[in-house]
C-alpha cells in the first residue's frame, strides 16, 4: 500500500483554517493527511481583540479566543501541528523543534505580526496574562495617545472614547485624513468629525514616536505637544514571512507579501507548481480584511483538488466585489462605508448591527467548531 500524501498549511487563522477544512472535507482520509501548523494555542479573531483588551464587558474573549481541536471533523484527515516555522525547503516545512513535516502540497497563510495591543502571545497561559495587563493599562492611564489612524487606531480611539468617556485620547495620524485612500476623502473626513464629536483629539499629516521611559508627554514631528501617560503604537502589521528567505526570495516583495497568480499559486524559481498562499500574506491590491479570507480559501481548494485529480488548476481570485469597512466606536456606534454605487456611508444603526454589537464573535465560533 502507497504511503499517504500530505499538504501542509502553514498558519492557524482564518485563511489557513479555512483552507484546510475545504480540503480536509473533499479528500479522502485513506489516500490524503493535512498538516495544519499553528504557532498558537488557540484561534485568534482579531475582529474582536482591541474590545476583548479594553474590558471584560460582554464576554468576549471567550468567544473570541478558540481551541483548535475541533477544526477538523472526525473522520476526516486532518491535525493540528504546534510549532514555530523556521524555514521551508521543497518539499518539506522545518519547526522549531525538529521535526520536519513533508509536503506534496504547500498552502502559506502565516497572516501578520502587530506592535501594541494586538502583539498576541502564543500560550493560553500568557494571553490572559497580556489581556489582563492592557485593561490595566487602559483604567489607570489618564492620557492616552495613539500613534497610527489606520483601521485599528481610529476603531482603538472610538473604543477607549466609549469605554472610559472620561480619559483624553488623542490620536495622531500621518496623512490629511484618517484611514487610507482606498476610502473616499468624504468619508474619511466623516470618520475623523465622529471622532472629533466623541471628544477625541484627533491630530492629522503629522507623526510622533514612541517615547523613551518615563515620560509625560508625546512631542510631534511638527513641534505640537501633548499630554501622554500611555501611548499605544497601531501601525500597520509586519507579513510574517520572513521564514521564506532561504526558501525562495523572489517570491517576496519587499513588504515582506508573498507574489501569487490569479490562482494563488505562488511561482516559485524552480518551476514547481504545488505551493499556494492566502490571507494577508498575498500580494494583491486589496484591502487585508477577514472578509476577503472566503475567496481566498475557495480558489485555492479549488485548484489544489484540480491537480490533485490531474485537471488544470484554473479558478482564479479577482477581488472582492467592493471595499468594505466597518468602524466600532462601542457597542452602539460607528461609520461603515460600502465600495458600490457612488460609495454608501452609513453610521451607527448600520454599523451596530452588523458589527459593533457583536463584532462578529459568531465567525470565530463558527470556524473553529466551538458555536
């Protein structure tokens, strides 16, 4: 009897768990094993986490913080594999602990690494640990200043604002309006006069660093002075790739995003055609969102089951249909803009109910089996 041939996914968050349940369902668990490697103990639902690290109110880190153990339905191959990827070679994933896991096929979907809050630990144990900390951090501060108006430091400030109505929250920002220009000027200016009403001191087309401790107040680049006794950094994330160096460098942009073809396949130098990446480490001009994570995981099932049955691997990823963003500021309010049409903005009705009541803590359930 033939041995079993193996795909590895390297990465348990949206993308890879996806992934690897769309194979693990069609495959058939005497011919196929899948390896998916999780460098946590647990399934992180990022949507939820800048909440989940401001107060305990509603539960939501149990909610938001799943098991693993249940990815895979009984009966059909697939395991959890913990461990940190230290480097890949054809054919084969290298862990921090010495094992090296074998691969026919290869999905990358190793997602991002983020400073501040959001840097998440690896153990149970040290999470609640961190969890704990921030909420501290958050009660005791009086002026907090957040470095970055990207999505999570415009959703942070909104967060706090509402949280702890009280405490001075400035935010400070690079560019002439919040967020970015995949989002129109309009609406944009929307985002930063809600902001503004919540009483956040919103600082824009300036920066300011981390300061060195102790200190008691953040001095901008253009010489404006405020008070500071927390800052919290929310610049963009880093591409956790870095592992890929040694495996092929010209698959990697200089961001650190993985180089992929329509069909997610990632072309690598030596010809072979059995390595696909997905999630936020692709190198598409698209927003990194977990909403796009579906598309992702169905192409690459796809074409991943079509080699497998000797057919061309022609599903292709086109994008979303349209941006979407959706901004809590608290349970009850927020700003959420729709790419159709003209560009429809909505505000706190719309919002609430599709994000910031619940900031869809039902998708992680629902994706690590745990609902």
């Amino acid at each position: 009897m033939s041995a079993k041939k193996n795909i590895v996914i390297i990465g348990a968050g949206s993308a890879g768990v996806h992934t690897a349940q769309g194979l693990s369902k069609a495959l058939n668990p005497a011919e196929w094993s899948i390896q998916l490697v999780s460098n946590r103990q647990f399934h992180v639902h990022y949507v939820a986490m800048l909440r989940v690290l401001i107060t305990d109110e509603g539960g939501l880190a149990s909610k938001a913080l799943n098991p693993l153990d249940k990815v895979f339905e009984a009966g059909k191959p697939g395991e959890i594999v913990y461990g940190e990827v230290l480097s890949v070679e054809d054919g084969a994933v290298n862990l921090d602990d010495g094992k090296k896991l074998p691969y026919d096929y290869l999905v990358i979907a190793s997602g991002t690494s983020w400073e501040g809050p959001l840097a998440i630990p690896k153990t149970v144990e040290e999470n609640d640990k961190w969890i704990a900390e921030w909420r501290e951090k958050f009660v005791k501060a009086n002026d907090i200043v957040i470095l970055g108006g990207g999505a999570v430091g415009t959703e942070l400030s909104g967060e706090l604002k509402h949280f702890y109505p009280n405490k001075h929250v400035t935010l400070v920002h690079a560019e002439e309006y919040l967020l970015n220009a995949t989002y129109p000027p309009k609406f944009r200016k929307t985002v930063t006069d809600n902001l503004k009403g919540y009483g956040i001191n919103v600082i824009l087309d300036d920066k300011a660093t981390l300061p060195e401790q102790p200190f008691t107040s953040v001095t901008t680049e253009k010489g404006q002075k405020v008070d500071a006794d927390l800052v919290v950094p929310t610049w963009g994330g880093r591409r956790n790739t870095g592992y890929l160096n040694s495996f092929d460098s010209t698959i990697l942009t200089p961001e650190g995003n993985i180089r992929v073809l329509p069909s997610l396949r990632v072309p690598l130098s030596n010809g072979k055609t059995n390595v696909y990446a997905a999630g936020d480490v692709i190198d598409w001009d698209e927003q990194k969102q977990l909403a796009k994570v579906p598309g992702h995981a169905g192409v690459v099932v796809a074409n991943i089951l079509a080699s497998i049955q000797g057919k061309s691997a022609s599903k292709t990823y086109k994008g979303p249909p349209m941006e979407v963003i959706l901004l809590p500021a608290g349970p009850t309010k927020g700003a959420a803009y729709f790419g159709v049409l003209w560009g429809l903005t909505f505000g706190d009705w719309v919002t609430s109910l599709i994000k910031s009541k619940t900031l869809l803590v039902w998708l992680a359930q629902q994706t690590t089996r745990y609902n």
